[in-house]
C-alpha cells in the first residue's frame, strides 16, 4: 500500500517571522493527523540541510517500566544517549527492539540493568516486552540539537539561527516501518510558525 | 340350531336395509368421515410442516455453515497469532532476510494446515510467501486489511485457481503492528461433510470466476452423478435430483474480484416428509383398525338392538296367527326392549284370557253349561267326517220344550232358567249314552249328538235314546217346591239317511222335531214329508200358489143351526182344493203344510175374501147368516191382519158383525200376549170370536176371562163320543155351562145323529154344526140347501136327517 507522502499545506506555507538581524528565531511548529486535527506528543526537529549540528549525548535518560506499562512512553534522546531501564515491578521483563535505529535486548531481568543502552544511531527505536505484549515504548533518537515535542499547544524550537532545514515531525501513531516526516524549511530571523500533517492511522 | 343361524340372520337383515344396516352405516360413515376430515387436515399440516421444518433447517444449516467456517477461521487465526508471536519470527523478520522469513512461514503453515502462508508489510504488500503465485490474492489481501485498519484478525473467502480458499489476516506486533501474516485453508471435502453430518444438508460450494461465468461444483457432498443436475439448477426453481425433489438455499460466501463463491445448501424433500409420512401410514393404519373395530362393534350393537326387535316381530307374528301360547323371550333385559318385550308378554296373556273367553262365550252357553249351537254344530261336522271316512252314521236328536214361553211367562224367567238348568241336567243325566253330546241350541232347545254310529241300526237306536228322552222329560221336575210337568217335542235326523252335510242335518232334525211338537206324537224321525223345504213341499208349494191364483180352490159353507129353533143361523167357511190332476184334495193334505210354511196367511185372506163376497149374495137372497172363518197361528202373530181384514170389509161393503173368526186354543197359547193383542184389534172392528176345538188344549180359564170372545166351540172329540162316554157328557154340560156362566155362546160340532142334537139341545147348547144338518156345501148348493132347510123347518123342529144329500128328515 503506497503511504501518501507527507506535505505542507498550502494555505499555512511557511509564515517565516524575523526579529532582529543577529538574533535566533523561534519556530513553533503544530502537528496534525491524517485528519487534520492537532496531534500532541508529536516530536519535531530541525536539521540543517548542510552538515550536522554537534550533538551532545544526554545523560541520566531512563524508560522505567512500573505497573507493567513503559514511563515515558516516548522519550527524545540525542545521538549517543545511554538510557537505563529500571524494572519498577516485582515481575521481570523482556525489554527488546528490533528497530533498525536501535536493536537489542534485555533479557529477562529485575531491577536496573547492569548496563545503559546506548542509542547510537539516529531513527526510531520500538521497545516492547517479550512476555507483555502491551507493553510498548518509543525513543526517538534525533541527530540534532533542535527538537522539541507538542503538547497541549505547538512545539517551540527557540534560538534557531536562520538558514535552511529540514524539518522532521514525527508520532507513534505512524506506522512502525516508516521514516519521520520531512519537510524543507528556511529560517530568517523572525520566529516562525509551520504546520505539518502526519498520515497517521486514524485511531479514535 | 346352528351357531353361525344369527348371524346368517344378521346379514340377511343387512341385505334388506334394516335397522341393523342402516345402524353399521351410520357409524362407520360417521368414523369415515371424521378419519378423512382429520387425513386431510394432518395431511396439510404435515405438508406445510415439512416446508417449513426444510426451510427451518436451510436456515439452520446457513447458520451451521457460517458458523463452521467460522470456526475454521478462529482456527486459522489462532495458528497465525500463534506464529506472528513467536519472537523468534519476529527477529527473523528484523534480520530482513527474506528467505528465512518464506521458510518459517512454509513450516508454520506445515504445522496448521494451511496452504497459503505469507507475510505482508504494514501496508498490506506482499512481502514474503511460502508459495508461489499468490500476487493475484493481492485485491483480496486488500479488502481483507480495510477490515482488519484496527489491527485485529480478519478472514475471507476467496477463489483461489478456481478452489474456494479461507483466508485469514493476523496483525505481526513488535509490540506495534509491523506487518500481517496471511493464512489459507481450502474450503474442501471435511468441512462439507461435517455439515454433512451435523444438519443432515447436502453441500455443494459453487464457484464462478466472474460475476458472470459459469457456476463450477468445487466440492459437494452429492454423489458426482447429481452434479450435472445440480449444476443445470436455475435459482429459485425446485431443485430436481436424480434422487428427488430438494429444496435449497443459496448461501453467498464471497463475491470477490477473483470470483464468487456460493455454497447451496440442500435438503431431500422426500427425506424431511419421510417421518410424517410413516405418520400418515400409521394414522392409516389406525383408521383401518377402528374402522374394523367399528364395523365389528356396530354389527355388534346392530345385533343386539335389532336381535330382540326381530324376535318381538315374531312374537306378534305368532299372536296374529292365532298362537298364544308360546311365552315371550328375552323379557328379563334391564333396557327398553325388555320392557317393550314385558309388554308384549303382558298382551299376550290378556289376549289368551280373553281369547278363551271369548271361545268360550262362542261355544259354551252360559246358562246350562253345555255346548252352544256353534259348538254342536262344529261337532257334527266333525263326527260327520269322522263317520264318513269310517263308513259309519251319526244322528242328531233335537228336542224342544213344550209350552216353555208359557212357563216364562207365567212363573218369570227366572224361574224358566231354573227349568232350562234343569232339563239340561236331566238330559246330561239320564238320557243320553255316555260320550254323546248335549248342547243347548237356542231357548228352550236343546240337541244330542250320537255319532259313530252302526248304519246298520243306526235308526233304530236314535229312536231309543229320543224315546229315552221323552221318558225323562215326562217326569215332573221340582224347582223350588214346585213340581213342573214338562214335555218335549222330539225330532230325530241321521246323516247320511237324511242329508249330506251339517247344517241339513240340522235342519232336519229341526223338521222332524216341529213335525213332532205339531201333531204331538213323540219323538219323530225326520220324513220328507214334514219337510217345507223338501222337494215334495216345494213342488207342492208351487202348487197351490198356482191353485190360488188359478181359482182351483173352492169355497165349502157348513151350516150353523140354532138348537132352539133349528133355523139356520151360520156357516163356517171351510175350503177345498179342486185339484186338475189329483181331484179334490182334502184339507188336511195342505192345510198343516200351509200353516208351516206360513202360506196359510194367503189361504185365509182368500176364504175371508170368498166368505165376505158370499155373505153379500146370501145377504142378497135374504138371508142373514153369521160366517165363521178359521185363524191360523200364524194368522194370528200377523200385526198387519186387522188391517187388512178391515179393507176388505171396506172394499166388499159388509160388515164386520155378520163374521165369527174362529181360533183354536193352541194358536193363543203359542204367543198369548201377541195373540191377545191382535184378537182385541179385532173385536174392536167388530168381529166376533170364537175359540175352535174348546178342551183339547191348555188354556186356563184366567185366558179365557181376558179373551175377548164370544163363543166357545166344543171340540167334536167330546160331541161324538157324548152317547157312549158319560164323561163326554159332563164335559160337555161343563163346557156349556162354563160358557153360559162366562156370557159365551156355545156352539156343538160333530153333531151327526138326532140323539147328539137332542142332547146337546137338552144341554141348552146354543148351536150345533154336524153331518147331521149338513156336510159343507159348495157356496153355490149352501143358498139352495138354505132355502129348502128354512122352508122346511118353518116352525121349531127338530132337525132328523143328514143334510148331504139335501133330504131333511123331521121328527
């Protein structure tokens, strides 16, 4: 089945806002389903289209599972993070990936690993658990500094010198083979705002 | 009697429409009826319930079908979770080496019997498949994932190479769907026969590769030779099989771009009917049953109601015919045909009883007890034709009492019963044989049966015993303190001698027995001579009405002398028969016939014709005389006499002083009263009358009182024998004395010599009649002999001579 590809829709384009010639500019980016309506938790990021912005890995990330359920359910780590996976239950998990970004596991175990997993590679890893098949969790590994994530209202990525990006949106909700979605946008140094719709599947 | 007779009875009732058949058709016809009514009703239950139960069990067995296919799917479905789990299936597919992925799928599908297997991307694109060829499932892989968008399992039926397929849709997750494993099963013969066995429905899967195209058998549970036929079968059609009839229902499975497939469920319409139908023959043969058991019950009851019907029929057959004797059966049954029985029973007795009362009252009489004339006369017939085949006689001796109207009259009729009981015992007593039979006929008459006889003195002793008879009856009887003298007049009859048959008999005894009472000369056998209905008395019958009608009679006068003067005073009328063959035939040859066949009336209406025509002659030539002219008996009884006597007085103009009607005494005492009564009619024309042949019968002096008559007549017996009988003579003096006394004139007959007429004129007798005077003259010779007598005897003288030949002779 051909997945539609992702685009801007016309009517929003890109409202490109600048304030000052030196200054960094503020993108505030909305998120919406296949349908059209605004999609929290959704995370954006912004690329340069030319080179890559150092990254620094981050610490202390951990996807704790408790009440066999995976906390936080989608976690935003930067290339190189090493995350831990605290086992909170009295019941021992099979916490796996077989994600392209990131595949490994951790075979049954209590408590903390002994070891961090290190996220090393950019992309979109799925963990679930072997023995609780409910149990799922995202960690999105982003290759840029510029990321943020929607909540109630847009995303803000704040402080971003003008030039031009790509910017990648990206939910649970799509499919668990496809790629973040993409867009080209150029930043001045006005903040901006921009929208991006995600085929998502239409869930209720 | 034969056991199988009531019934043989029984059916010969049936074939007349009797009360019994009508009854076993009733009935059966009403079973009949009701049993069809119900067959055609159950009939067309059974039918619409077997439509129904088949269209039922299509329904169920569309369920059954769905609900299999069904299952066949969770199946699928659970062996394809089962795989999409396996974590070992899982990093296979991370591996994404695609021919490690074929093989898992290949021996997966090995392990759940599913020939197709295959892996499909999140976007429902083949990505990997155990076998070949299965891009053309693409567009139903498709439909399949519109289906399963929530992730959750999904199954089709699709054609696939022209087989039907199941398939099956199961989502992959790692924990989040990252693609679909597909699993197929052939829709195939084990299925089909399960449905098979579970609904009792034939199966058939139909494919077709297009909307369009011809529907293919893919699989059936028929035998392969209906499937020509099954595949022939226009929808909504009954279906014919070579098998029979079946009823169907389409059921569509899937109407995919590979093609469709439609399952036809099928059931045998004999099949579903059968159990009713074993229903409609044991309803059937039920209705045989009691047809049977009614026809048996109702011949039965038809029996037993019509049975006692019958018998009573000939029970009152035998009563008309006369037979009472025989008692009624089946009188004890409790029901209303026992009582019609007691009932009939009941008339039966009554009508014995009054059967042999009446007989009874038919052939006894009442009074003596003895035979009545019925009776005797059924026992003369009966002796009569015993004697005639036994070459013997029978006589009848019949007797009637003499004077027995007096006696009833005299002493009542109570006491005449008294006599008749008494006779009646006498006879029984004392003068017959034994074994001969006394009835009493009529009245005072009784008769005596003798039969069996010897013709040879067969005469002889019916004259014994009538002579026997008379002596019983000549001794006085005593009833009641009183001593009766009593006499009867006897007549005998002997058949063959004197008739042929019963009633002859009879008759002639009857004859012989008035001949007997007439001329009081005891018992007298039957002569033809007595008999007014012989031959003899017929022929002479005959004649003498010619003799009246041809003026063969003549009319004699005997002269009447007045003993004072000796002039004549009278003439009786007499009359003589001028016979053209025979001469002159004396009275007593006709006249005692006459008064027994009653002509005698003729014979006196034509002398008082003659004595009134002569009495005006003599009139004519001077002389007034008085003509006495004799009433018979039967003169007397005759109410119309007076009448007629008057119009002939009338019609000839003389008067009825100058007749004297002469009545003997036992003409009164045969019937007093009426005698009486017809004698006073005549005195009060103005008749005289005179009682002929005094002192030869009974009369008593208290009838002689009541008479109304003027003079008395001595019987000649007395005057003849006067000279020689010194009683004679006194009763002669008596009688004149007696009739003086009683104001009577008296008159002398049989006066035939001077001596008679001297005495009696001595006497002081009145008048004299005599051959002495003269004979009876022709009326022509009277006037004449008047004349010379009268110029003769001109003065008192007495007469000498005998008148006869006109010669007078004086003292």
């Amino acid at each position: 089945m051909p997945v539609s590809c992702p685009h801007l829709f016309p009517a929003f384009g890109l409202a490109l806002l600048f304030h000052g010639l030196a200054g960094a500019a503020t993108l505030s980016v909305t998120v919406n389903d296949a349908a059209g309506r605004p999609l929290p938790d959704a995370v954006v990021m912004l690329e340069p289209v030319s080179g890559r912005l150092p990254v620094k890995p981050m610490t202390a990330v951990e996807v704790r599972q408790s009440a066999r359920q995976f906390s936080p359910a989608v976690t935003v780590v930067t290339v190189g993070t090493p995350v831990n996976f605290p086992n909170h239950d009295t019941v021992r998990h099979h916490v796996y990936s077989f994600s392209p970004a990131k595949t490994f596991e951790l075979k049954l175990y209590a408590g903390v690993p002994a070891a961090p997993v290190v996220f090393d590679k950019p992309g979109v890893a799925v963990l679930g658990c072997n023995i609780h098949d409910q149990m799922a969790a995202w960690i999105v590994v982003v290759d840029t500094p510029h990321f943020a994530r929607t909540a109630a209202g847009p995303a803000q990525l704040a402080g971003i010198p003008p030039g031009p990006y790509r910017l990648k949106a990206w939910h649970p909700a799509l499919p668990a083979d496809m790629a973040p979605q993409a867009t080209m946008v150029t930043l001045g140094t006005e903040d901006q705002s921009a929208t991006m719709r995600l085929a998502t599947r239409v869930t209720p | 009697m034969n056991r199988s007779e009531p019934l043989m009875q029984t059916l010969k009732g049936m074939t007349r429409r009797s009360l019994g058949v009508r009854i076993v058709l009733l009935f059966l016809g009403l079973l009949l009826a009701v049993q069809a009514v119900s067959f055609i009703a159950i009939r067309a239950t059974i039918d619409r319930n077997a439509r129904t139960s088949i269209a039922g069990s299509l329904v169920a067995g569309d369920h059954l079908l769905h609900r299999l296919l069904d299952q066949n799917a969770q199946k699928l479905i659970q062996g394809a979770s089962l795989l999409a789990a396996d974590y070992g299936f899982r990093s296979a597919l991370a591996s994404h080496d695609n021919d490690t992925i074929a093989s898992v799928l290949a021996n997966h599908g090995d392990r759940i019997g599913a020939t197709v297997s295959a892996l499909l991307d999140t976007g429902f694109a083949l990505r990997a498949a155990a076998q070949p060829g299965l891009e053309e499932l693409q567009p139903a892989i498709f439909r399949l994932a519109e289906r399963a968008a929530s992730a959750k399992p999904a199954s089709e039926i699709v054609v696939l190479g022209r087989r039907p397929f199941q398939l099956v849709l199961v989502p992959m997750r790692a924990p989040v769907v990252v693609g679909w494993v597909l699993m197929g099963f052939p829709i195939d013969r084990p299925l089909m026969d399960d449905m098979r066995d579970l609904s009792s429905l034939h199966v058939s899967l139909q494919v077709r590769d297009h909307a369009k195209g011809e529907w293919r058998t893919a699989v059936s549970t028929l035998p392969p030779e209906a499937v020509p036929a099954l595949e022939a079968h226009v929808a909504d059609m009954p279906l014919q099989l070579p098998d029979g009839e079946y009823s169907s229902r389409q059921v569509t499975l899937s109407q995919g771009s590979t093609g469709e497939v439609t399952a036809l469920l099928m059931r045998s319409v004999d099949e579903a009917v059968a159990p009713y139908r074993r229903l409609q023959l044991g309803l059937a043969a039920l209705t045989l049953l009691g047809v049977i058991v009614f026809a048996v019950g109702s011949v039965l009851t038809a029996r037993r109601v019509t049975t006692p019907i019958r018998r009573l029929a000939a029970a009152a057959e035998r009563l008309g015919a006369g037979d009472y004797t025989t008692p009624l059966s089946g009188r004890h049954r409790a029901d209303e045909v026992g009582e019609l029985a007691q009932s009939f029973e009941r008339m039966r007795m009554n009508i014995a009883d009054q059967q042999q009362e009446i007989l009874k009252l038919a052939y006894w009489d009442t009074l003596t007890g003895l035979p009545n004339r019925v009776r005797f006369r059924n026992a003369v017939t009966e002796a009569t034709e015993a004697a005639r085949t036994a070459g013997r006689s029978v006589a009848v001796v019949m007797l009637d009492l003499d004077r027995f109207k007096h006696v009833n009259d005299v002493l009542g009729y109570r006491f005449g019963d008294l006599m008749l009981k008494g006779v009646a015992e006498r006879l029984v007593q004392q003068a017959v044989r034994g074994g001969d039979l006394v009835a009493r006929l009529d009245g005072d008459e009784f008769a005596v049966l003798l039969a069996d006889l010897d013709p040879a003195n067969d005469q002889a002793l019916a004259q014994a015993v009538a002579q026997r008879i008379n002596q019983a009856m000549d001794r006085s009887l005593t009833l009641e303190d009183q001593a009766v003298d009593i006499s009867a007049s006897i007549g005998v009859a002997l058949w063959p001698h004197h008739a042929a048959d019963t009633d002859t008999l009879l008759s002639r005894a009857e004859v012989a027995m008035y001949s007997a009472k007439r001329h009081r000369d005891g018992p007298t056998l039957y002569d033809a001579k007595l008999d007014a209905s012989s031959s003899q008395t017929l022929s002479l019958l005959t004649e003498l009405r010619h003799a009246v009608d041809h003026g063969e009679l003549r009319l004699y006068l005997q002269p009447k002398l007045g003993l004072d003067t000796a002039r004549v005073v009278g003439a009786e009328a007499l009359m003589r028969w001028q016979h053209p063959q025979r001469g002159l035939v004396p009275p007593m040859e006709f006249i005692p016939f006459a008064e027994q066949t009653g002509f005698v009336r003729v014979l006196t209406m034509w002398v008082f014709e003659q004595a009134a025509r002569e009495w005006k002659r003599l009139h004519d030539n001077g002389l007034q005389l008085t003509l006495s002219v004799n009433l018979s008996t039967r003169d007397l009884l005759d109410q119309e006499l007076p009448q007629k006597f008057e119009a002939l007085l009338i019609r000839h103009t003389v008067p009825a002083e100058a007749f004297c009607l002469e009545i003997t005494e036992s003409a009164i005492m045969d019937d007093p009263e009426r005698a009486l009564g017809t004698l006073e009619r005549l005195n009060g024309l103005g008749f005289r009358l005179s009682i002929d042949d005094f002192g030869t019968g009974y009369s008593s002096l208290a009838y002689l009182k009541r008479l109304p008559v003027d003079e008395l007549k001595i019987d000649k017996s007395f005057v003849l024998s006067m000279e020689r009988d010194l009683d004679d003579a006194r009763i002669v003096r008596s009688t004149i004395d007696l009739a003086h006394g009683l104001g009577l004139t008296v008159v002398a007959e049989g006066v035939e010599n001077a001596q008679a007429w001297e005495l009696l004129r001595a006497l002081h007798c009145d008048e004299a009649q005599g051959f002495h005077m003269s004979r009876p003259l022709p009326a022509d010779e009277f006037l004449r002999w008047s004349m010379l007598w009268t110029a003769r005897h001109a003065q008192p003288a007495l007469p000498a001579g005998s008148g006869s030949d006109i010669t007078v002779t004086l003292h």
